[in-house]
C-alpha cells in the first residue's frame, strides 16, 4: 500500500520541487491550521504581494460604501465570502470543509461599517489601511474572516501561481482544465470565471487542488489582533506624541478601574477607552508596521514548526503502512479495531520515541495533538471515522462505526485536566448514549510518572479494583532516555 498524503506523495514529485518553487507541501487528508495574513503581504518586498494587499484594502473599501449607500438596498450577497476547501487550510480536524462567511457575517460587518469602523480606508495615522483591523473591536468578525476574505480575494493569483507550478512540473495526465469563479466585475457587482488547468484528486468527479506560497502563511493569530491589542494597550498610549491626547487617554483608562482590578476589569477599561478615542487604533498599528521584520521572522517560526509536525505524522503513517496492514482489512468490529489503533499509537508513544511528537521547543502539546494523530491510524480504511460528532449532547472526540448497527466512541483527555475524574464518570457513557454507540474507549496522555500515579488513582477510586478496565487506556507521553543512558 502506497502512503499518499501530502501534495507531493500525490503527485509522486519531490518534495523539494515544492520548495524551490517556494509552495507549501499542503497535507491532502486535512486542513492544515495555517492561514494567509495579508500584513505579511504588507510587509513583503515583492511588488507583487504589495498589489495584492492593496487590492483586498481597495474591495473592502469598495464593500463599505456599498454598505453605507442608504439609497439602494443592500445585497447580502456581496458580503459573504465562501471557504476556498481547494487549498487544504483552515480548523478542520479532518477534512477540508469549512463553513464559510455566510449571512451572519455579511449583517455584522454592515453593520460595523454603519457604526464604529465608518472610517475605515481614511486612516491618516497608520501608512496603509488594514483588513485586519475590523476583527480588533465588535463581534462576529474575527479570523475566519481574515482567512476566508483575503483567501478569495487573491484566488485569482493563487490559480495563476498553481498553473504555473502545474504546467512546468506536472504530467497532463495529472492536471485538468477547470473553470473557476475568481474576478470580481466592479461594473456588474459579480464574480467572473476563468479557466485555469490545475492539479485534480483522480476521480471521474475529482475537485483540483490549490497550493499556497509558503511566506504569507502563519499561525493561530495575525500579527494584528485584538489579543496583542489588549496586551500592548499601556504601550501604545505611553508612545503617543500629542501629550493632549495621551493624559486624556490615561485619565478615561484609568478612570473606568476599579479598586485592585482584575484582568477583565483591565479589558472592559480597554474596550471603553478605544470606543472613546478610536484613533488608538490607528497608533496600534501604526506601532505594528514599524515591525514588519519581527513579523516575518515570528511567521516563518510559526510556518516551520507546522512542516516539522507534519514530518512527524507522515513518520508515523509510514510505519502503521510497514507494519499494520491488517488495519486495512474489513472486520466489522468497531470496538476491537478502534482499541488496536489506540494499543498501536500507546505502543508507538511509548516504545519507539513517538513520545517526541508531542514537544517542542520543551512545551506539550494539546488533545489535538493526539486525536489528529490517532485519525490518520485510519487511513484507507473502510469504517466511518468522524471528529466532533455532536448527536445532542456535546461534541465527542470520535465515532468510529461500520454500518448503522456498529458503532463505538473514542475521547481523548489529558492527565493534568482538573475535570478528569468527572469526565471519565460521565463524559463518554453520555455521548454513547447520544449516539447510540455500542462500546466507548477513553485514551489519557500522561507526561510524567506523576500524572500517571494520579490516574490510577482515579480510576481505582471509581471502579474500586486496581485492575485498569480494557477500555481505559492510560499512555505514557514522559520523556524517555535513549537505551544506551538506561
């Protein structure tokens, strides 16, 4: 069995093709958690990305007034922004389906254009005008909307860049002709197709596939956000030259503190303080094109941290294709075989360094981490797998099922979580039930000796015997000493 799960296994190409050509190796079983920030198309010395920058700026002015004619309707329409899937980025545990800018969105971004961001794209303090600036302030807007909106804005380029690749590293075999919806015509307020020959998955049906430059993409936030805002705010009022505005600053701040605030007192100062002098805004970011440096070099860490991860997963996947074929092969059982994929991943952990997966940089991962890795022990298998099934009763970490009959849950949970024992009372007997799954099994990653004495703890205090049941799985995530120190 061929493992394929990267753009370059796909296409049976070298990785280092997508290198040079400066693409991202995107993974084609899920998204990857990255996303394009258009400050670092601000910040790039390639006139290029310069233009695009302007051009996503110039649309969303172009919206604004849209939104501020009170003398024609408003079409909806024009303010939703579907996910571009084709590029394999986004949230997505599994997949590459997103929801999209949809209605919701397009009636919260009108109406901030209506109130606090009227003024947007007139900015005279910061050198240019920032998309990202409408997710600092309000609800609704945050950076789904950088992701998806600036994603469809420079579609049409990122078509062009993939043809490119497409045509000069690519067989015809491994490449069709596509019509896509990708220019807007200012003059009919519509999307405009063209054609475009890309990459394609090999079915009768197949969609193509996108790839992304890999120096505009980053990491959990932009480089302008409201979390930073909030975290700089003494910054940016104590670096204010007009000593006017900067006491008047300080005074309505401060005024608006109780006696020993706490942190949400901070905050709900902060948000008074910038409703009342918007301009502060325009400073933040002002401060933020000053470092345009820092966030490239903040953003290629970030980039670079993913690939490492991704490198560790196709690791893992190479070995369950080496020495796991039976995983492959049907047995309508989905208890057992949910149990020897999470034997198999404890068996990895432990055993032969897979523990290292979950470090970087001396900090542990997350559950995420570990219910990603336990999705790909799936892979070309015939049962139905699904992340985050909500049947009613809350979101389960899995739901592994063969037919309508057959059918087990699988959650994830971390040693050190404070809620432990009261999840593994509760957590996955509710979500069997809601799901009217047969069999539950419960993974808990453990990073010391300590937290796995506390575990047993737990679980003998509940089932009252010092036997671990089956289907409580404890792995020992420590980290271990290479066999020549034991």
């Amino acid at each position: 069995m061929e493992l394929k799960i990267t753009f370059s296994d796909y296409f049976q190409i070298p990785s280092s093709t997508l290198e040079k050509y400066g693409a991202l190796n995107i993974c084609l079983s899920s998204d990857l958690p990255l996303f394009i920030d258009p400050f670092l198309l601000f910040a790039s010395e390639k006139p290029e990305y310069q233009t695009l920058h302007n051009k996503i700026v110039s649309h969303l002015v172009s919206l604004k007034n849209i939104a501020l004619d009170k003398n024609t309707s408003t079409n909806l329409g024009l303010f939703q922004f579907r996910e571009r899937e084709q590029n394999w980025l986004g949230f997505c545990k599994y997949g590459n389906k997103g929801k999209g800018l949809g209605p919701k969105f397009a009636r919260d971004i009108i109406s901030a254009f209506n109130g606090f961001y009227k003024d947007f794209g007139d900015e005279t303090i910061s050198a240019k005008s920032h998309i990202e600036k409408l997710t600092l302030m309000g609800k609704g807007i945050g950076r789904d909307f950088i992701s998806d909106f600036t994603t469809n804005l420079i579609f049409e380029y990122l078509l062009e860049y993939t043809q490119s690749f497409a045509k000069k590293h690519l067989t015809p075999n491994q490449t069709k002709t596509f019509s896509v919806r990708c220019k807007f015509d200012n003059k009919f307020k519509t999307w405009m197709p063209r054609d475009f020959v890309l990459p394609y998955f090999y079915l009768e049906d197949g969609d193509f596939i996108i790839l992304t430059p890999f120096d505009i993409l980053t990491k959990d936030d932009a480089f302008i956000c409201s979390s930073d805002l909030y975290a700089s705010f003494n910054k940016i009022a104590s670096s204010l030259e007009n000593s006017t505005l900067r006491d008047s600053i300080n005074d309505y701040f401060r005024g608006h503190l109780p006696i020993s605030p706490k942190k949400n007192d901070i905050d709900c100062a902060i948000t008074a303080t910038i409703n009342k002098f918007p301009e502060i805004l325009d400073y933040y970011i002002r401060i933020k094109e000053s470092e345009k440096d820092r966030a490239k070099a903040i953003s290629a860490e970030k980039r670079e941290k993913e690939v490492k991860e991704l490198e560790k997963i196709r690791g893992f996947c190479d070995k369950i294709i080496a020495t796991c074929r039976d995983f492959f092969v049907i047995k309508p059982d989905s208890y057992a075989e949910s149990l020897k994929r999470v034997i198999y991943l404890k068996e990895f952990i432990e055993n032969n360094d897979g523990y290292r997966i979950f470090y970087h940089n001396g900090k542990t991962a997350s559950e995420e981490t570990i219910q990603r890795i336990f999705r790909l022990t799936w892979i070309s298998s015939p049962y139905d797998v699904n992340s985050e099934v909500n049947n009613g009763r809350g979101p389960a970490d899995y739901k592994v099922s063969y037919g309508g009959s057959d059918a087990a849950i699988v959650e994830f949970k971390l040693a050190k979580s404070t809620s432990l024992e009261k999840n593994l009372r509760n957590q996955t007997e509710i979500y069997k039930k809601a799901s009217k799954a047969i069999s539950d099994i419960k993974v808990i990653l453990c990073y010391s000796v300590i937290e796995i004495a506390k575990v047993r703890k737990i679980i003998k205090k509940i089932t009252n015997s010092d036997v671990i049941p089956e289907n409580i799985v404890i792995i020992d995530a420590s980290p271990k000493k290479s066999a020549s120190k034991v």
